[in-house]
C-alpha cells in the first residue's frame, strides 16, 4: 500500500503546493489523478514516488516510511515517469529502456533481454529500438520512457519475470504527447496490468473523459488539497466539474457503458 498521512509540502518562496493529504492507495487499480492547472498534481505524484521531501507528514509504502527505503530497493518496487522525457545523454531507445532494468542488476532476471523486447513491442518502439531518443517525436520519446519504466516492474503479465505483487507504477501526463489510438492503448494496457498482476498504477491525466473510461479510482486535487477520492462518475460529477474547472457539462453514457462528459 501507498499511504499519506497529514502530507504537506511547503515550496521555497513560502506557498504550500500541497496541505493535508491523507491517502491510502492499493495495488491491482488504476488511480488517475485529476484538477486544473497547478492544483498539485505533479507534487503528489512526486510525494508518492519518494522524490519531493515532505514538510510535515507521513509517506509510506507497505507501512514503512519512504524516506526509510534504500533508492535502490524502491526502485525495484516502483517505476516512476516523469513530464520532463529530455534525455541528457546520447542513447538509442532500447539503450533507454535497458536503464529501467539497472536497479535489477545484482539479481537480474533471467529473461532480461525477453524483458526489454516486450517492453519496447507494448510501446509499440520494436522498429525503433536503434533509433537516437534525440530524433523521436515527443509522442514517441514518451512511449520510450513508459517502455523504460515497465521494464523497470518486469514487465507485468509477460511472465517474464517473478517480481513481488506489490509493485507500484507512476506516471506524470503520460498521454500528454501522445495522438488517440497511442493514449487508449497505454491506458488499456495500464488498467488490465493493474487488474491482472496486482500492480498499483496512479496515472495524472488532464483528459476527464480518459479518467472515467479507464480509471478504476479518481483523486482529484484542487488548490493544493485532495477535494475528492472515489470512483471517476463519483468525483466527476457535473456539479464538481463546473466548481473546479468553471465548465458546465453533463454526463452521457457511451456505448460500452461507460459514463463520459459532455459540454
């Protein structure tokens, strides 16, 4: 289990990007966290991962305290992709997602080429593999760095590797550059790892109508607090929608069931 506890984060000059949070989020669902344009989201995502020091607070992960895990030990429980895909060294794609792998080295799987094969096929990058990351698309360099962070958590549901149940992948806007068909594919994928091998995803997503589709949970974060957390249709409502974002919409249902906004 992710948990915050009472979890604040005072910035430099003063303001607080996050105030309160408590939250305990469990494997096999897809969280997708949601609100408005500096609202916290990345913060909390940071907070989750282990990367942004807590001004008061707890973080904990399996009931231990963040701070408390050795950056090689966590990084073998969780995977984390970040907004910022720019790649300071000169590196071919299967090279980038060869890195994802490096926490494993002391105990390496024995299918870790297999590992890096299906990570770049479910990216859909297997043409690319020798290609510089520096002359991809931004829509393909995100597909990379997903690719690099689901080998990192041994690929769920390949049966490539026996990696603990537990596992935790974070994603900041991962379907930011992505075109259509490439934004429902991740988050198929990301929703059938998390019901099939017990992973626990937590996604920031800006696309309301990809949070009801896909999500199994919503947080939605506005002014630095947790407003809400429950089912998307639930922390969606229209009411919610028009008191955060100022738009007025109303829920349909598409075909498959699913309930989608509309203006």
């Amino acid at each position: 289990m992710l948990a915050l506890d009472q979890a604040a984060v005072r910035a430099p000059q003063g303001h607080w990007l996050l105030q309160e949070v408590t939250l305990e989020l469990k494997p096999q669902a897809l969280y997708a966290v949601v609100g408005p344009n500096g609202a916290g989201k990345s913060t909390l995502l940071g907070v989750l991962a282990g990367l942004r020091r807590l001004t008061r607070g707890r973080s904990e992960l399996d009931g231990v305290a963040l701070q408390r895990w050795s950056a090689s030990a966590l990084a073998r429980r969780r995977a984390v992709m970040l907004q910022d895909t720019a790649v300071a060294l000169e590196l071919t794609v299967r090279e980038l997602v060869e890195l994802g792998r490096y926490p494993h080295r002391q105990q390496p799987s024995a299918h870790e080429e297999a590992l890096i094969d299906c990570a770049l096929a479910e990216a859909d990058l297997t043409a690319l593999g020798q290609r510089s990351v520096g002359s991809l698309s931004g829509g393909e360099r995100a597909r990379a760095h997903w690719a690099r962070a689901w080998a990192q958590i041994g690929c769920p549901g390949a049966g490539l590797d026996d990696e603990p149940a537990g596992r935790w992948l974070l994603l900041d806007e991962p379907t930011a550059a992505l075109d259509w068909a490439h934004q429902h594919r991740l988050l198929q994928r990301l929703r059938a790892a998390a019901e099939q091998s017990a992973i626990g995803v937590v996604v920031v997503l800006h696309d309301l109508n990809l949070a009801l589709r896909y999500a199994h949970q919503a947080v939605l974060v506005h002014q630095g607090r947790v407003l809400a957390c429950g089912t998307p249709a639930q922390v969606l409502s229209p009411t919610r929608v028009q008191q955060v974002w100022g738009v007025a919409v109303q829920h349909v249902a598409a075909r498959d069931g699913a309930v989608q906004l509309i203006t």
